[in-house]
C-alpha cells in the first residue's frame, strides 16, 4: 500500500497543482493542507481544479514588507489527523510550519521541508534564527527549487544526502509556434505584481523611459495589476509609451502576451525563482533579470539565452537595445530561451518528486533528529 504524503503549503498555486496533479497520475497517494485559500495579492484559487483531497485550515494571514505574508491558522493537528499522512512535508518556517511539523514528530511521521528560497529571499529574524534550524535538523530531507537553494542549505549545515531538486514548472505548455521578431508588436512586457519594495516596478519605468530615446517607436505590453498601476500608466502615457494593459488574463490566455513580445524585463529586488522567465522562455521571448531573481544563471543564462545584469538603468538600456536593435542577435536569443527552459518540463519535476517520495517512505531512513 502506499504511504500518504501531506504537504502542508502555503496555498495552492497554478503551478504547484499542475505538479500535485501530475504526481497523483504516477500513483502517490497525495493530499494537500493550506493555510489559506488565496492570498489577497493572488487571483488564481479559482482556476485551480484538485485531483487529490485538500482542505484549507481556519487561520489568518497578515501581510509583511515585500508582499510577504504570514499566516496563524488554528486546528492544524486535527487536519493532519484526518488526513493520516505517513510523511508530512512542509513549506516554510513560520509558527503554523512548526506547528505541522511539532506534529509530525510527536506521531512518529516522516518530516521533509519544501522550500523555494535561497540566500537572497531568506529572512534572517531572531525567530527565524532560531525556527530554521530547529526544523532543519528534524527534516529527513529538504526539497529547493534551485542550485542556489541547495548552496544556501549546506551552509547551513544540511548535508548533501538530505537535499533535493524539483524544478519549477510554469502550469501551462508551451506553445506550438514561437512567431519571428517581426511578428511581435511589443518591444517590452511585463507579466508581474506592480510593486516597488518587491519587483522593483519603478526600475522598470525608468529603463524603459531611457530606453525610447534609443528605441523611438518603443512599445509595452503590461500584465498586473498593484500599488503602482496608475504610476506606471500615467508615467508611460506622459514619456509617449504606447501600452496594451490587462490587469489580469486566464490561465488559457496567458501565452498571448508573451508571443506579442520581445524582452520580457524582471528587475526584481528578490524573487524565490521567477516563474514568469518560465513562461516567457517558453513561447520564444529572451528575459533580462536582476541578479536577485532565482532564475538568474540556472535558467536565464548571461549573454545565451538572456541577460543577467546588476540594477544599472544604463546597463539594462544597453542589454535591451542590444537584443531588441539586433534581429538576428534576438532570434539566437530567443531559440537559446526555447531551448534551455524545455529542460523544465513538468515530467521532470513529477518524476523527482516520486523519487524523494519513495525515499522518504523507505522504513531503514534511520535519521536520529536533533542532531
């Protein structure tokens, strides 16, 4: 019989339950626990549709700097009861995290951590100066999303046997067709929250404000919707910019704007990964990140595939008019992007994840916790 794995997550995101979904296809008997339904940030709860049992545990969520959030949710031990997990993997640090986790121990379960971060995106409180490593020296394995996650977790003292990669996958395929650089109006888009204190959306402004001094007839297509909204159409508009603008598309629509546009520009001041080079990458579109962007040289290769750049407006003016002003630079570009990010294919991730799954369900784990 196989053993049955709890994640307990924040919430569920278009991506991670195109994953969960997948992984219950290949025979895990799999359920869900979140804290919340949708953060207030977040519009997707909607279109995600579940092949596995999940419930939501009563709590709130309050919000920090940088769109953070935490959530207290209350009842989580009788949750994990009536799901009867034989490994429960959690996904962060914060008290309803240790809760799940005190949990865990208590009734003899398997304990794992899956986690997104790496050095840049992780807080560093006295709380979690002093939560991580106790769950860490409890967690049989921790799962990151990156190379940059693993490196952060062996510093902190996890050894190499008890760390594992699942890629992030966007949730939808690529598409078929990736149109020629003369067939996408747009020079620039953006697919992101509009927000300073997280994805730098005033970086954005100005770089694409300098950028029409080289580029006259510069276009820009926007996706999001945020505190900076207005700010940026109103900036655009005065600078001549012409924008198309939707503040929220379908998940069957969002390939549109990446295949009307060029460069995808994500000058984040920390992102987990920056599942949006996903995406781009995929229908043909070139990404030029910060240094502060997970994806940054894993996925989004410097020179090959996209451009990885410190937050220098003369310096990202440059790499865009390079790739924007030189067709045949873009279409190695943009061949290099299709290419390198069909290496995240959701098989991929499915597939490890059932292998740490069947590793972490083995009796003989032998891990002595405290350690």
């Amino acid at each position: 019989m196989s053993p049955r794995v709890v994640v307990f997550n924040n919430m569920l995101t278009p991506y991670t339950n195109r994953l969960y979904n997948a992984v219950v296809e290949r025979g895990v008997d799999l359920a869900i626990l979140s804290c919340t339904r949708e953060e207030p940030d977040r519009d997707w709860a909607d279109a995600i549709v579940p092949r596995y049992p999940h419930k939501i545990v009563p709590g709130l969520s309050f919000g920090k700097t940088g769109s953070r959030f935490t959530h207290v949710n209350v009842g989580i031990g009788r949750a994990l009861k009536a799901l009867s997990p034989d490994v429960v993997i959690v996904n962060g640090f914060f008290p309803s995290m240790l809760i799940g986790a005190t949990w865990a121990i208590a009734h003899g379960k398997t304990l794992a951590l899956t986690i997104d971060g790496w050095r840049d995106t992780m807080p560093d409180t006295v709380y979690h100066r002093l939560a991580r490593p106790w769950l860490l020296n409890r967690c049989e394995t921790v799962i990151c999303c990156s190379h940059k996650g693993q490196d952060y977790f062996l510093e902190k003292g996890v050894t190499a046997d008890r760390l594992a990669l699942v890629p992030l996958i966007a949730p939808w395929d690529p598409p078929v067709v990736s149109p020629p650089l003369a067939q996408r109006p747009y020079h620039l888009v953006w697919v992101a929250r509009m927000n300073d204190d997280c994805k730098n959306a005033i970086f954005f402004e100005e770089v694409a404000v300098a950028l029409k001094q080289r580029i006259p007839d510069l276009r820009i297509r926007l996706v999001g919707t945020g505190v900076t909204e207005q700010r940026m159409l109103a900036r655009f508009a005065s600078a001549g910019i012409p924008v198309k603008h939707d503040r929220q598309l379908a998940w069957s629509e969002m390939s549109r704007p990446y295949l009307e546009s060029r460069l995808l520009m994500l000058p984040s001041l920390f992102d987990c990964w920056g599942l949006v080079c996903n995406e781009a990458m995929q229908c043909g579109v070139p990404c030029l990140v910060s240094p502060h962007v997970g994806a940054a040289d894993e996925l989004v290769r410097d020179g090959l595939s996209g451009f990885v750049r410190e937050l220098d407006v003369s310096r990202w003016v440059e790499a865009a008019s390079s790739a924007l002003s030189e067709p045949a630079r873009w279409e190695a570009l943009s061949a290099a992007a299709r290419s390198d990010v069909s290496e995240f294919t959701i098989d991929r991730a499915a597939e490890a994840f059932v292998e740490i799954v069947e590793r972490l369900a083995k009796p003989d784990r032998g891990l002595a916790y405290g350690t």
